[in-house]
C-alpha cells in the first residue's frame, strides 16, 4: 500500500515561510531592484560612451572637410557612422545651428536649442532625450574643432530611446524570472527538505502525545532525527517510563493497602471473635465440670452394663466440649509478656508426653530424627500447646508414622511430617482460618491450626503448610534462636 504524505503547511512550515523564507526572498527582490537600477545606470553610460567615442573618431575628418566646404566628405562621414547600425541619425550644423549635412533622421534646424548652444558656447558634449520626427531618440551633441582649437561646428547623432529601455526590459525579465525561479526552489526546499528532514520526525512526536493524552501509556518514540529532536524523544520515552513505573507503584500500594485493611478487618474479627470466645469458654466451663463429676459419680454407682455405657456416652462427649472450651480459651488468650529459655528438644518430648494422654493405642509411631542442639525463647505452656496441636492434627493424618526432625540455620525450623493423604491444595491457604476444619464430624473443632499460627506470631515466628515430596503433610515451625538459659523480657 502507497503511503500518502499530506501537503499541508504546518505550523511550524508556515512559521518558516513568514519569517525566513518571505524575508530572504523579499531581500534578494530588492537586492535585484538595486541590481537593474545599477545597471541600468552602467548600461546607459556605455550607450552615451559609444556614442561619444563614434563621435570623436568622425569629429577630426569633418572638420577638416568643413574648412575646404568638402561637404561630399562630410556626408560620408556621417554615412559611414549611420551604416554601423546602432545610430538612428547623424547630422553636421555650423556654429549658428543650421544643418550642413545629414544622414538619417535628424532636426534641421537647432538655432533655438538651448543644448546646442551650450555645446557650442562651452565646447562640452551636452546630451538629452528628445522628440524628433516623432521618434524618442537620445542624442548627442558634440563641438566640431578644427586644428586650432577653434569651434567651427556641431555634430549631433541620435539613438533610438529604446535602445536603452529593450536592452533593460531584457535583462530585468531574465533578473525577475530568476528570482521567481528562486523563490519557487527555496518554497520547495522549505517544503520538503523541512518534512524530509525535520517535520516528519515532529509528527511522530506530535502523534505519540496525542495518544499518550488519549491514555496510551505504552507507545513509545523511536529516537530518530537531529540530535534536538532525538533528545527530545528520548526524553519523552523517558518520562512514559517513570509515569508507568509510578503507575505501578501506585497500583501496589492500592493493592498493600487493600490487603492492609483486610487483614484489619480480619483482626477486627478475630479480636470479636476471641473475645466471644472466651466469655462462651467461661461460662461453659463450670457447667462442664459439674457435668463431668456427676457422671462419674453415678459411674461408680451403676451396676448395670447399659447404663454405664450410657455414662460413658456422657462423658465422652463432655470431655469433646471441654477440649472445645480449653481451645477456646487457648485461642482467646492475649499474647505472651515473658519466655524462657529453653532447649528444643526438650519442649518436643513435653508436647509428645502431653499428647500420649489423650492417645488410645493408634499403632501410630512419633519419631524425633534430630542431632541439632539449640535453645528458644517461649513461652513454654503456649508453644507447648502450638507443638500439640500440630502433633495432634499429624496423628489423625498419619497412617503408620509422624517425623519430627529439627534444623538449626539463621532460625530454629522444626519440621512434623506425616505419612498420610497429604493435604488438599484448594484449601491450603484457608487452613489457619478459625473454625476451618476437613476433619470429620466430632473430630475437630478447627481452631488448632488457627491457635499454632497465633503462637508463632506471638513468638516472631512463623508457620508454613505443605505436601511432602515423600507424600503426607509438613508443617515447618520457624523460630528465632535463643542463647541463653535465662528469662527474657518482651
């Protein structure tokens, strides 16, 4: 397809043609103006000196010829000037003005001109524009001197007055039509030479602005041109740059902030919810407690196998909702003032002894594979109850074993691995969400997870969930090191 320029001036062109190429042009008018004039001056001054010079070469000879009355050799002089052509007459007066000789057009009689008479009384060539015969001719007059230095006669020869005026209109054509033609080349080069070398690059330029106002922030200039207009470019992709650059900061400041206030919303929540928590914990507590020792008491008392299961059945489930009140309470609780010092390892044996309490014989192996020596600074009751949680969601994963291993970097990072199904990637990221459970009815209350992930943070530490590449689940607990045994303050 044939790309199509547009030829209209723009506003940089036209600026162009009003204050350069006008000016420049209107300049070299008048510097032709002055040009003719000055020639013409020149060009006439060589006419008037030809003329005196055709004048002085017959001067002599006529003289002579006036002295003897030789008119035939008078008139053959005056023949032989008119036969070159460029006189329109020639003629010979005495000193009164009247004509002794002629040939061509010429006055016959000049005792009333007053040139003549200068001519004559001065001896000095006079010259004029004058109408003879009707013709405008310019003629000369010059004194006729014999050999004594006494003027004796006038010689006057004529010249068509448009001799002068088609040699000028000549020239002043071929002066005009160059500069016409001068004119015309420099409006082109402004035209073309500018779009070719200037203006095509100021409309990319001004074409990119234009989509940059219309919200096109991804266009961009090829820096292409003079060095000005590169710069400039240059400069422009530049500021898109830092524009999309400050976009996007600005964009994932909106998101931080979204996120920000999320989880505000989320810790709002939460502080309701713990402090629902812990009311309902309370006030369920005692209740359960009486319930308990009751069913207990009657226990004891009943003989009969029914409804001692029956007792059982009770008591089961309030053991379920006292373990439901005591995570209630764990979750509500408000985060730690003091820790100690404490080797890992040791705190892993009080979460697994802790543990076998409430464990029936779940054929379920837990194994420490751990050399790693290092001490934490915990809260003991709170992280202990974080390592049961974990280690009680393990065992209800695991099919035949739980791997608890330590390693010891820039943090302490306790892994607890379980041989089980692992767990599901859809639901990953909500795990630590309280009352989130994927346990069965009755096994879960969903807040164990929730609890862990609150003592860590407690701790300034973390908890991180994923599948192992041997299958089952890991839970990674990360917690800065401890160097000493002694209590620390936070």
């Amino acid at each position: 397809m044939t790309k199509r320029y547009s030829f209209n001036l723009s506003s940089l062109q036209k600026r162009l043609l009003i204050y350069v190429v006008v000016p420049m042009v209107v300049i070299s008018g008048l510097a032709i103006s002055f040009g003719l004039q000055l020639i013409a001056d020149q060009e006439e001054k060589r006419l008037k000196a030809d003329l005196e010079l055709l004048g002085r070469a017959i001067s002599l000879p006529i003289s002579d010829a006036l002295l003897t009355n030789d008119l035939r050799t008078v008139k053959a002089n005056l023949d032989s000037v008119f036969s070159i052509g460029r006189v329109y007459g020639a003629s010979v007066y005495n000193v009164k003005g009247q004509q002794v000789a002629e040939a061509g057009i010429t006055e016959t009689d000049l005792s009333n001109s007053f040139l003549a008479q200068q001519t004559v009384k001065t001896g000095v060539t006079q010259d004029d524009y004058r109408r003879v015969e009707g013709k405008d001719v310019f003629s000369q007059f010059m004194p006729i001197i014999d050999r004594g230095g006494r003027i004796i006669g006038l010689l006057q020869i004529n010249r068509k007055a448009s001799d002068f005026d088609d040699r000028f209109e000549q020239l002043s054509q071929v002066a005009w039509l160059s500069w016409a033609a001068f004119g015309a080349i420099t409006f082109a080069v402004l035209i073309f030479g500018h779009f070719r070398g200037v203006g095509r690059h100021v409309v990319e330029l001004k074409n990119a602005m234009r989509k940059v106002a219309e919200g096109d922030r991804a266009i961009r200039v090829a820096p292409n041109g003079p060095s000005e207009i590169a710069e400039i470019g240059i400069g422009l992709n530049r500021m898109l740059d830092s524009i999309s650059l400050a976009e996007q900061e600005l964009e994932s400041r909106r998101k931080e902030e979204e996120r920000l206030q999320q989880a505000l919303r989320e810790q709002e929540k939460m502080a309701a919810i713990g402090s629902v928590a812990s009311g309902v914990a309370h006030e369920l507590g005692a209740p359960l407690t009486v319930i308990d020792a009751r069913a207990k008491r009657l226990l004891k008392r009943m003989p009969d196998e029914d409804d001692r299961r029956q007792l059982e059945a009770v008591r089961g489930q309030v053991q379920r909702l006292t373990g439901l009140v005591n995570q209630l309470l764990a979750f509500s609780r408000t985060p730690v003032s003091e820790r100690v010092s404490v080797e890992i390892n040791e705190i892993l044996q009080r979460a697994i002894k802790a543990l076998s309490y409430e464990r029936d014989s779940d054929g379920i192996n837990i194994v420490i594979d751990s050399t790693e020596q290092a001490n934490v600074a915990v809260d003991i009751k709170r992280f202990e109850l974080a390592l049961v949680n974990v280690l009680r969601n393990a065992l209800q994963a695991a099919t035949n074993e739980i791997r608890v291993t330590v390693e010891v970097n820039e943090m302490v990072e306790i892994n607890i691995l379980d041989d089980g199904a692992g767990i599901d990637e859809s639901i990953k990221n909500d795990a630590t969400q309280p009352f989130k459970s994927t346990k069965p009815q009755g096994k879960g209350t969903g807040l164990g997870l929730t609890i862990v992930s609150h003592v860590m943070s407690d701790h300034s530490g973390s908890m991180k969930l994923d599948n192992s590449s041997q299958g089952g689940c890991c839970v990674r607990l990360l917690l800065p090191k401890s160097e000493g045994n002694k209590n620390e303050q936070r």
